[in-house]
C-alpha cells in the first residue's frame, strides 16, 4: 500500500471517531485480515495522538501498524516506519519539557520494532539487549504488553545463549500475562506464537500442547479473527502428529502453509510443507514427500533433515550426511541443533564415521541435561540404544530402550513408542529372551500398522522373522546366531539396506557376515545360500 492510499482512508472510515476508537478498529480490522481497513486507521490515529501530544499512544499505533506490515511480509514499508519512529523519538527526546514517562514508553515500542528486524536479519544472538531494555521499560512503567513482548524476546535470547531454566522462566512469566488477559491483542498473538515455536524447537512439549490450546481457544472467541491463524494451524498440526493423528495433521499442515501464503509469510508456509513431508515420509509416500520439501525450499525453508532422511531411505547416504553436516554447520546455537543431531548420529553411524558419531551424541547428551526436556532425553536414550546394539550390548541396550520408551508413551507419542519397543525387541532377542522380543515387536507392528508407517512395519516384519536360534539348538556349519539371521533374510529376498535396517548393522557389516556365512555353507553366491537355507530347513532355528 503506498502513501497515498495511507493518508487517504476514504469512504470507509466514519469521520467522527476519536483516536482510541481508530486505534482499536483498525487492529480488530487488521485480526480480522483486511489490513486495507486497518492501515489508514492505524495511520490517522498515529497523527492524531502526536498531533495533540499523546506521545505514547501515538507510538503504539505506530508499533501497530508497522507489524501490520512486518506480518505480512511488506518489509520496507516495516523498516520505514521503524525510521519514522526513530526519528520522531530523536525529535521529541530534544524538546524542552517531554515528558519522561511517555518517551520512555515510546521508546519501548520503538525498541520492539527493532528487535523484529534484527530476528529477520541476524537471529536471536542479537535481540539480548534490545529485549532487556524492553523489559525494564514495562516493569517500570506497569505495561503489560511490553512486559510480555520483553520477557517473551529475552526468554528465548537465554534458551538460545545456554540458559534455558531462565529463559523458561521469563517465558512463564509473559505467557501468564497474556493468559490473563492483560495484554492487547496484536502483542497477545505475538507473544504467543514466539513463545509456542521457542518450546517446540527444545522440546519442551507440555508448554507447547498448553499453549497452543490456548492460543485456539483465544482465537475461537474472536470469530472473526484471522489473524495468528497460520501459526495456530502450524503448531496444532505437530501436536496432531505427536500424537499420531497424521490425516490431520496434514491438514493443518495444508491450512498453515494457506494461510500463510495469503499473508505473505513465505518462509512460514515452508515450515509447514516441512512438517507434511516428514509426515508423508514416515508413511513410506516418498514422491509426495520430496514433493513437499522441495515446495519448502522453493518458499525459503530449509527441508532437512527430512530431506536428508528420505535421500538414505533411497540409498543416498552420502549426500545425507553432508546436507546435514552442512545445517550443523551453519546453526550455531545449541538449542536450534536439536531437530538435526538424531538424524545425523544415525547417518554418520551409517557411513562408518563413528568419531564424528560419538561426537554429536556428547553433544546430544548435554543438550538433553541443558534443557531438561523430555523429548530430548528420550532422542538421547533412544540413540544410546541403538549404538549399544552395533557394539553387541543388549544389556546396556534394553535400559537405554525401556527409558526412550516410557518417555514417549508418557508424551502420547505412538509412533515413537512403537521405534523405542523395536529397540527393545531387539535387546531381549539378542539376550535369548526370543518370546518376549516377539511381543514387543508385534506390538510395535501393531502400532506401525494402526499409524500407516509402511516401511517401519516393513522393518519390523523382517525383524520378526529373523529372531534368534533358541539356546541349545546350533545351527549347522557353525553358523552363529547373527548369520542365522542374516541368512534368513536373505533367503527372503532382502537387499543388505533392508537387512541392516532391521537388524540396527550397518551394510559393512552385514556384507561382512555374508562373507563368512558364504565361506561357511561353502556356496559363492546369495542365491546359493539361500537354497542352502532352504535344503537344511534354517526356518526351524528362527521358531
């Protein structure tokens, strides 16, 4: 919208409203999504309270209308009006008989603009002291929405500096303010949305669930809001998916990413074809799923590490593993690398690069004691599991499964129970204790099954079928019970990826087995060994 259009509101707007009313129906015009409304009323309320000396008010409506355009994706209009402020701060600083009170107030809000534009340029490492400054300003002066816009900033500045008690503590304390009703509107979805997406990026999932209910609950008391909408959408789809409700999940995913498009917020409607492709991933769509993270890149969002996922799921592991040494790379602060380490323990683990490996699970590890949050211990034991597993240690796997297990049943997170009890299963059969391995993988099939995970339900099928020779009952030819099971599954016409998958190997290993199993049997080939399987009934020591 250009100047004109701005200081020109038209028919649309009643001649005779007093500066409080512009004020509160330009941002009801703005929540309700016509910012055409909302900006000359925005605009003409910002001149009338500087033009009779209502510095702070006017201020306000400044602080208003420039997130109109910060929200929406106009961003040199946002920085125009940040300059405007500035200035008339600068003005009004050097006149004799200011009142304080109302330029430090406008100084709070101009300060919040300034700190929307340095999360857009530079990220949080940056906002620490702006946020401070905005904080002591709504302490002071008893007002509540730079009170909950500071503490919810500087929160998230100290989760992402390495303090994140503290800065759980501050976003506590600003979304008690906005619970309460205490902030108006436009800082209200602010601070709720900032706070919701600091949580769910460490993990902190009952702070997510509580607010993002609330944040629904909030806007379906204002029919006509839509505003906050894609967000809401967002965050309500990644509960859904937590809790395996994936159909609608998507569909959230789809109303965020809608929503997000028709107010300009490219990089958030990436976010939400991200969470799809994830979802459409784990259900073994991987045409759909490439075709939502490449719809993620096209928007500005980064697609890993679901992308670098799906690449080793098609046999890719090189590129995978340098896609994500490459986003560790370039995200620095400890909080923000949670959503990346579990993926590449895992493809390090699989390309052989067990230092770089150990590395990132210390580094999981603390991130788990740093934050405190449950999610992040149960990554951490779920990967503890299965390094125990490669280095032939059930006992230590069974312990570090149960715990990854009880955490996520206690979050409701069915799908990830379900990968913790194959963990499991995996440790009891590898401690001889075949009848109760068998349950917990059967449930884990179940679950997967239930969900639609194809290719986990795949994998724990071949699993099943590849539990360990009871004790006292040799294989023939000195076979042990590893070979057993890899020659079983290759006798049901497995590829060594699908073997080392169900089996928590890499293919080196597995192609190392086969070695020795060819080398035992006396065969030169997988078809051989697999009619050798068949002649000496190898069936009878998997039962």
């Amino acid at each position: 919208m250009d100047a004109a259009t701005i200081e020109d509101p038209g028919d649309r707007i009643p001649g005779a409203l007093s500066p409080d009313q512009l004020l509160s129906q330009g941002t009801a015009a703005y929540l309700a999504g016509d910012p055409r409304l909302a900006v000359p009323m925005l605009y003409r309320a910002f001149i009338t309270y500087i033009d009779s000396g209502h510095r702070a008010s006017g201020f306000q409506a400044a602080f208003r209308l420039a997130m109109v355009y910060g929200t929406t994706g106009q961003l040199s209009l946002f920085n125009g009006w940040l300059a405007r402020s500035r200035n008339l701060l600068a003005e009004f600083s050097r006149e004799n008989g200011s009142d304080p009170t109302e330029l430090e107030i406008a100084a709070g809000y101009v300060k919040v603009m300034e700190i929307h534009r340095l999360l857009a340029n530079s990220g949080f490492s940056t906002v620490a002291e702006p946020a401070g400054q905005v904080l002591a300003i709504g302490r002071q002066h008893h007002c509540p929405d730079l009170l909950a816009l500071g503490l919810v900033a500087l929160g998230r500045a100290r989760i992402y500096g390495g303090q994140v008690g503290p800065g759980l503590d501050m976003l506590d304390e600003g979304m008690a303010l906005v619970l309460a009703g205490e902030c108006t509107e436009i800082p209200n979805g602010l601070a709720w949305c900032a706070a919701i997406e600091a949580c769910q990026e460490i993990g902190a999932i009952e702070r997510v669930a509580e607010w993002t209910r609330a944040l629904a609950d909030w806007r379906g008391s204002h029919p006509k809001m839509t505003a906050f909408g894609g967000e809401c959408s967002l965050h309500t789809g990644q509960l859904l998916a937590l809790h395996g409700a994936w159909r609608e999940a998507i569909a959230e995913f789809n109303a965020a990413r809608t929503r997000f498009e028709h107010n300009a917020q490219v990089y958030a409607a990436g976010a939400a074809e991200r969470e799809r492709g994830d979802l459409l991933r784990i259900q073994g769509k991987h045409t759909a799923a490439e075709s939502a993270y490449q719809s993620a890149a096209e928007y500005g969002c980064d697609p890993q590490p679901g992308l670098a996922l799906l690449w080793f799921q098609s046999g890719s592991l090189r590129p995978a593993v340098a896609a994500l040494e490459r986003c560790l790379a370039e995200h620095t602060l400890q909080a923000q690398r949670a959503v990346y380490l579990p993926a590449a323990i895992l493809l390090n683990l699989e390309h052989g690069d067990r230092p770089r490996a150990q590395e990132l699970i210390a580094e999981l590890d603390a991130l788990a004691e740093l934050t405190g949050c449950p999610t992040a211990h149960a990554e951490a034991a779920a990967v503890h599991a299965m390094v125990a597993l490669r280095n032939n240690d059930p006992s230590a796997a069974l312990a570090y499964a149960r715990k990854a297990g009880q955490i996520w049943t206690e979050l409701d997170s069915p799908y990830r129970s379900a990968q913790a009890r194959v963990l499991l299963g995996k440790a009891l059969g590898e401690l001889g204790d075949t009848e109760s391995a068998h349950a917990e993988l059967s449930a884990a099939r179940t679950a997967f099954t239930a969900l639609g995970a194809s290719p986990d339900e795949g994998g724990v099928q071949r699993l099943l079928q590849s539990l360990a020779a009871p004790p006292g009952r040799p294989a023939p030819c000195g076979l042990t019970a590893r070979e057993v099971q890899v020659l079983r599954l290759v006798s049901a016409g497995n590829s060594n990826r699908q073997i080392a998958t169900a089996l928590f190997l890499s293919e080196k290993t597995v192609a190392r087995h086969l070695s020795n199993i060819f080398g035992k049997v006396n065969v030169g080939s997988r078809t051989a060994a697999a009619a050798w399987a068949h002649e000496h009934r190898l069936q009878q020591y998997l039962e």
